[in-house]
C-alpha cells in the first residue's frame, strides 16, 4: 500500500480512499479511475469503473466503453450534422473554421484521455509487479 501511495505521490495523481479496499484516482481534471484490493493477494488491481466528465452532456460517464463510445457518437453525430446542413443549403450557424476547429479540439481531448489512461496502466502494472 505505502509502494502505491509513493507511486501515486510522485506521479502527481491525486487519490481518494473511499474505503478500505477502493481508491478513487484523478489521473486529471476530468478523469478518475478505481483501483479495488484483491483480498487475495493484497494488491490493487484496476477496475474497469471510471468517471469521466462529458462536457458536452454535462455527467459523468461510468465505464471506459460507454465513455469512448458516446464520445465517437457525438463525433459521428457533429460531422453528420453538418453535412446535413450543407446538403439542404441550410446556412450553417458556424463558419467553416469554426466548426473544424469545434471537432478537432473534441478529437484531441478524446485521445489525450485515451493515453492518459494507458499511460497510467502501463505505469501501474510496471509497480504492481515489482
């Protein structure tokens, strides 16, 4: 336990103890995972639990899956949208620029979380092990 606290400490991840056997981690300002105690062996496993904060649904979203998955929907969503608007000839209530820099800016933030996660995964089971 006192391994990870050190790990978490000097990686500037913030954790929460919500109990005896749960951690809350906030790998940043929008993202948290789950580490749960296997009884077992002792050590943290991660959970595949996690809050992510939608900004454009203002919740929280529970699981990876679902969060990556409404994330590619709402991209999916923008882009038809859009071209609907063009295809009817309907003048659009963004510039151009505006709405590519919208998606881009959306696009990025998805895969920045994506390797932080990863990022975080590969940095746990590198201390789990040892």
């Amino acid at each position: 336990m006192d391994r990870l606290k050190d790990f978490l400490r000097i990686n500037k991840y913030s954790y929460l103890e919500l109990n005896d056997y749960t951690l809350e981690v906030k790998l940043n300002h929008q993202l948290y995972i789950y580490l749960e105690k296997d009884l077992e062996s002792g050590q943290y496993k991660i959970t595949n639990r996690l809050k992510n904060w939608n900004w454009l649904t203002g919740a929280f979203e529970t699981s990876l899956e679902k969060s990556f998955i409404h994330s590619f929907l709402l991209i999916l969503a923008f882009i038809v949208f859009r071209m609907l608007l063009v295809y009817a000839e309907i003048k659009p209530f963004m510039p151009d620029v505006v709405f590519v820099c919208v998606l881009a800016m959306y696009i990025v933030m998805t895969i920045l979380y994506v390797f932080e996660y990863l990022k975080f995964i590969i940095h746990f089971h590198g201390i789990n092990k040892s």
